[in-house]
C-alpha cells in the first residue's frame, strides 16, 4: 500500500458541505488508471476545514468507490480525543491505512509529538503514516524524531517533503516495514529516482494519467515538462491550484473549496488553463 502512487483527491464541497457526487466523479477516473492508493482527506482533501462526522461519511464515501484500491485517510486533528475518534471512524470504515501530520495551534515541541504518535499508534489496527509538513504544520521533524517515531508500532510510511542528503544513512535507521514516500509534486522525479518509495501525488488526484507517466518512468523530462504547473504549485500552493483546475474543467462546483480558502483567480487561472491546454494534462 505505501508504494508506487498515491494519488491525493480534491474533497469538493457545494455551497460549503460536502458534494458526494462530484467526489465520486473525482474518484473515478483516479480508480480507473490503477492508482497503488487513494489518499482521502490530506491536506488537498480540505480536512481541517471539516468536521468528525463529515470526515467520517467522507471516509466511508471513498472506500465504498475504490474498488480494490487501498485508502489511505487523515486523522489529524486539534485534539486528541477527535484524532482517535477519525480513527476509528476510519478502521470502520474500512481504510487500509491512516495519515497524521502533527496538527496544533500552538508549536508543539519533539517530545509532545512523539507522545502523540506513541498515543495514537497504540490505538490502530492499521498503519499509519507519518507526515512531516512544516508548510502547514509549523512543525520540522529532526531526522532523531522520524527514527524514533518511525520505530513505534504501526508506523508503515513516512511522508516528506525533501529529500534527506544521505538517503542511504536514514534507510539504514529506519525499520525495514518503514517506506519513505515524497510530498511537493515537483520533487518526485528525483525522489523515486534516489530510491523513495512512494509519491503522495497532488496532481494524481486530477490527472492521473499525467502522474501515472512519471511514476513509472521516474525520468525528470516528463516532470520537467510539467514545470510551469509546479511553478503554480510552489507560488500559490497546490491546493489552490488544483482546485482551480477542476472548477474550469467543470468536475466540481465553484466554489470548491472551504471559505475563506479560494482558487486562484484573475491572471494566474488564464495561466493555468493555457498550461492545461499546451501540456495536455490527463
């Protein structure tokens, strides 16, 4: 499960609830190409923005349209006791594995992070995912906290979002059950090339064919192609961006996303819909 792609869907809403149809519609296409995984409700899927009981239908929502694809769903959250009721919800909903990035108001400290995943780990039955997203956690894992936290029980994937200089010296100190997987599409050539498992793939989520192409070549040209899209992606951040994409193509409502987040608009959407048009995204 925490191999190959995994492809990252929107979770569209309509006039600020949830639009299950056009998520179904979003699942689709990304269960037709073969995706290794779905992941529901990451940081492009919206979900700090939802409540317990929305990420719960959501949950059921995406495993009962995945076929046999594995479903990968976030738990993260404020608070503890909502964190363990996501995971349940989770495991009864079927997920095969669940994703936690250290979520807080206030900057946590390594020690509370490590006694959050001790916590959590301790009440799954199925692996979790480790994701390390300063962006918007304000949170930086040390390398000492991901061995340590990495060698908890249940722990099945560590997400990143850069690339560690001596790959082969975390390798060695992560557990062998342990895959490491990359964040931030523009990275995940080189990634998969320097030996990473799996890519947490945003764009998978929308184009999924396009993703599929450099997945499995791993080349940097059919990446590197796609570099005005990434520009996008690192300025406006690529939950805007996708969002974006799938308003002008119609698959959802606009709005899509959770007020006050917006798709980008004026000048950087004429941008993007000619990328759409020139790269011939799928």
């Amino acid at each position: 499960m925490f191999h190959g792609l995994s492809a990252f869907p929107l979770t569209p809403l309509k006039e600020g609830t949830f639009d299950e149809h056009s998520f179904i519609n979003l699942l689709r296409p990304v269960v037709d190409a073969g995706m290794d995984s779905l992941g529901i409700l990451g940081s492009t899927g919206s979900y700090a923005y939802l409540t317990v009981e929305e990420r719960g239908r959501i949950a059921r929502c995406a495993v009962a349209h995945a076929d046999d694809i594995p479903v990968i769903v976030s738990i993260g959250a404020l608070r503890l006791d909502d964190i363990l009721r996501l995971a349940d919800d989770a495991q009864s909903a079927g997920v095969s594995g669940v994703l936690l990035a250290p979520v807080s108001y206030q900057r946590l400290t390594e020690d509370e992070v490590f006694n959050l995943y001790e916590t959590v780990t301790r009440q799954l039955s199925v692996p979790l995912c480790i994701y390390d997203n300063p962006a918007t956690t304000g949170f930086s894992f040390s390398d000492e906290l991901l061995f340590a936290a990495a060698a908890l029980p249940n722990i099945g994937s560590i997400k990143l979002g850069r690339v560690p200089e001596d790959l082969l010296q975390v390798r060695a100190r992560l557990p062998d059950t342990v895959t490491l997987g990359i964040a931030g599409d523009w990275r995940a050539a080189s990634a998969l090339q320097a030996g990473f498992d799996v890519w947490y793939s945003v764009v998978g989520g929308l184009f999924p064919q396009t993703a599929l192409a450099i997945a499995r070549s791993k080349e940097s040209a059919q990446s590197e192609r796609l570099e005005p899209l990434w520009a996008l992606f690192r300025h406006y951040g690529s939950l805007r961006v996708v969002a974006a994409a799938a308003e002008m193509l119609g698959k959802v409502e606009t709005p899509a996303l959770p007020f006050p987040l917006q798709a980008i608009q004026g000048e950087p959407r004429e941008a993007l819909a000619a990328i759409i048009a020139d790269l011939v995204l799928a």
